[in-house]
C-alpha cells in the first residue's frame, strides 16, 4: 500500500499558504508545508495487514495519543483527497488493533519485537513499548475516528470503532473503581521518580468519586493524584462522539451505555474535580484523589485544561474555561514561564523555563482574538533555533536551548494553527455535536 508523501499539491494546502503569504511572512506557509510532509514522509510506514505504523519523530514506538494528533490537521485537507483518507483509515485500523490487544498499554512496536523503553518493566508484552496507563490513550483513537467520520462522510471504520469504544467503556468502569476492582500495576526500577507508580504500582490511594482513574499523564509521568480532570473531560467527550458513530450504525445499546458514561464522568469532575480560587473563582483542577488533596497546575501536553475546547466540547466561552485558562496563563500556574524569547505553559516532563510550542499554539487555537493566533504563528517561526521545525520545548529566553530535536506531534499543532489563521483549519471538527 502506497500512502502520500507530501500534500504540496493539495489545493487546501496551496489555498492556505497563499493566505499565509499575503500576511508579510513567506515562513509561514513554507513551515506549514514542511511540518506536513515531514509527518507523511518520515513517521508513517505501511505494514503488510494493511494498517499504518506511526511513529513520534525520534523514538521508534507508536504512541495512541501521539498518532492521533498527528494525523488531526490533514482532517482539514481530505474531502478530496483519496489517499489522505486510505491513510487515516490504515492508521485507525492499527490503532483499533492496538487497544484490543492491550488497553492498558500506551505505546507499541511494530512487530513483535520485544523492544521497550525498559525492558525490566512488569510488562512483558512484545507487542508493547510501554505500558504507562492514560486514560486519553483510549480517547484520541476515538476522537479521530468520529472527527474523521464527520470529515469525510465515511463509514466503513465504524463497526471497529464502536468495538474499541466498547473496550474503553469497559475499562473505565473498571477504573472508577481501581482500589478494588483494577488488577493494573506498574513499577519501574530506573529513571526518575515520575516514571514510576507508589503502593507497589498501585499509584497513590483514591476514593471512588464517578471519574476514571489514570496512573499517568498525557506528558507520560505519573500522576500525582489518580482522578487527571482533562484526561476525564477528554474521556467524556469522546463517548460523546462515539455515541453518535454508535446511532450510524443503529447500535443504541452502544450509544446509550457511551453517553451514561460521559454524563457520570463530567458529572463527577462538577463535583470533585473542580475548585474555588481565590483570584479566578471556580477553576478545574489539575487532579484529585477523592480524598481532599487537588493539584492546581496545567501540563503542555494534551488533553490539558488549556486545551478543553479542542478535545472535551468546551466551549471557548464557557465560564468556567475562561477562569481556568486565566489561571493557567498566570504566575499562579506552576508551569507558566514568561521570558525574552516567548511566554507560555511547559511541563514538569521538561526541564523548568522551557515552554512547549504545542502549547503556544493550543493556547492560540483555544482563544477568541485572531491577533493572539497570527503572533502566535510569528512566535513558533521565531523559535526553532534555525531548524524550521517545531521542538518538544525550547528555554523562555533561548530557543536554542531545546528538548528533542524531530517532535512530530509539536509540528501538527503548528500546522493545526496555521491552518486555522488561513481560516481553513478544523474548528468545525472539534464538538461532537452537528
């Protein structure tokens, strides 16, 4: 199976960077065309069942959340573009694949090979690179397929979808109750403590509270409190879509048990996964335990509160969105740095003073000023030391100071953006409503 290798010659492609150019910057649209072949040219491999095997840019495994993301801005592209669609169908198939055989499991190798981050990990699985359990690792294979379904029209990857929403749902429900119900464990000997889960590999204790549990973070660290809101909200919202993709197929069983799910999980978040700050008021929390212990920090990564209303149906304007994100973009945000080179959200999976460019463009996307979205685009061309290509993150007051040097996932998000400041992005994707 032959998938493309560049999109220079689709006409949203060429439409776009001539909207790109008339802004003043050629590097714009050269950045976007390059981010976009550099993903189809270098991270996708056709495998011989007719899926596609996807890798993140410098680490030989694939990542369920990673894949998704960044396969999401050629959503933008596809009406009429055949191949485009064959390959995010492929890649849907392995994805599919992948959480049937293991649900835990949130990145695999392409073969049977055995290889692993750690090989003296519990898991010994060779199918599987890691088995850190996150939550949104179950969620954004979802989020695709129904993101792809309303793109495109088609329906032939809906009986495997409605499947692997039966298998999330299933392993939620197990996880809303992991103290007694959960036989997940992971214990790593090496690395840093946030490699690792406390109790054996149970990870820290929770009461049950209607969220779903989660051992790590979309950054892959561990929690620090098992119940990740953005990870429940992003959860929520894929039920959502899935129910919807259920009701295609005439499915209403699956369609009924997806959304009694996502109302418990955003219901529960109401009630415990959210907090009244004394400068922003009510604000979503980072995680809680059901216990009365809450962490107030936000995480480049996604699903994070800032980027609510591109993965959990949040609206931009929702109140509650609003005080968190004033929150998170503050000094009060743990993981805000402000410097000479750029202002924005890290992580703790990074070193301190370094700022995610998913970040910076998740922060534009998610706004309501298309001021904040064209100085964003200038921010992200100004700060790849050179290379033309997004980083994992880079220091607030010296962009030639990064972390991982080919991050395909970060040149998605700069493509998502510019897409999205040519006025031919997906916004229109993101809810799972009409």
């Amino acid at each position: 199976m032959q998938f493309p290798t560049s999109v220079e010659a689709n006409p949203i492609v060429r439409q776009a960077v001539q909207r790109l150019d008339r802004l003043g910057d050629p590097r714009f649209g050269q950045t976007l065309v390059r981010c976009l072949d550099d993903t189809l040219a270098r991270t996708i491999r056709a495998m011989p069942d007719g899926t596609a095997f996807v890798v993140t840019g410098d680490i030989p495994a694939m990542w369920l959340r990673d894949s998704t993301t960044q396969l999401m801005p050629y959503l933008a592209l596809m009406r009429h573009d055949i191949p485009l669609q064959e390959l995010v169908l492929a890649v849907l198939r392995r994805q599919f694949r992948q959480i049937g055989h293991n649900p835990y499991a949130n990145a695999f190798n392409a073969e049977p090979s055995g290889r692993a981050h750690d090989p003296d990990d519990l898991c010994d699985d060779p199918w599987v690179w890691e088995e850190k359990y996150e939550v949104d690792s179950l969620a954004f294979p979802l989020l695709l397929a129904h993101r792809f379904w309303r793109a495109t029209g088609r329906t032939e990857h809906l009986a495997r979808a409605a499947g692997t929403a039966r298998t999330a749902i299933a392993t939620w429900r197990t996880e809303q109750d992991h103290e007694h119900s959960s036989s997940y464990r992971f214990v790593r000997l090496t690395g840093p403590e946030s490699d690792t889960l406390p109790d054996a590999g149970r990870g820290t204790p929770v009461a049950r509270t209607g969220m779903t549990w989660s051992g790590f973070r979309p950054s892959d660290d561990a929690c620090a409190y098992g119940y990740n809101v953005p990870a429940n909200l992003c959860a929520a919202a894929a039920l959502e879509g899935a129910a919807e993709l259920a009701h295609q197929i005439e499915d209403t069983a699956l369609a009924k048990d997806a959304l009694e799910l996502a109302a418990e999980l955003r219901a529960a978040v109401a009630l415990h996964g959210t907090v009244r700050h004394p400068e922003f008021g009510t604000i979503y929390a980072y995680e809680v335990d059901g216990r009365g212990n809450t962490l107030l920090m936000d995480d480049a990564n996604m699903p994070g509160l800032l980027s609510l209303p591109l993965v959990a149906n949040i609206p931009t304007t929702d109140p509650r969105y609003l005080a968190t994100r004033s929150f998170v973009l503050s000094p009060s945000n743990p993981t805000w740095y402000s410097g000479s080179a750029a202002t924005g959200i890290g992580s703790p999976h990074t070193p301190a003073d370094h700022i995610w460019p998913i970040a910076i463009a998740v922060q534009a996307l998610t706004g309501n000023d298309a001021g904040e979205r064209f100085t964003a685009l200038r921010t992200l061309t100004d700060t790849t030391a050179g290379t033309g290509a997004m980083h994992e993150s880079f220091h607030k007051d010296d962009p030639g100071r990064f972390t991982r040097p080919w991050f395909s996932w970060a040149n998605a998000m700069y493509a998502e953006l510019a897409l999205d400041v040519a006025e031919l992005g997906t916004r229109s994707l993101w809810s799972s409503q009409p």
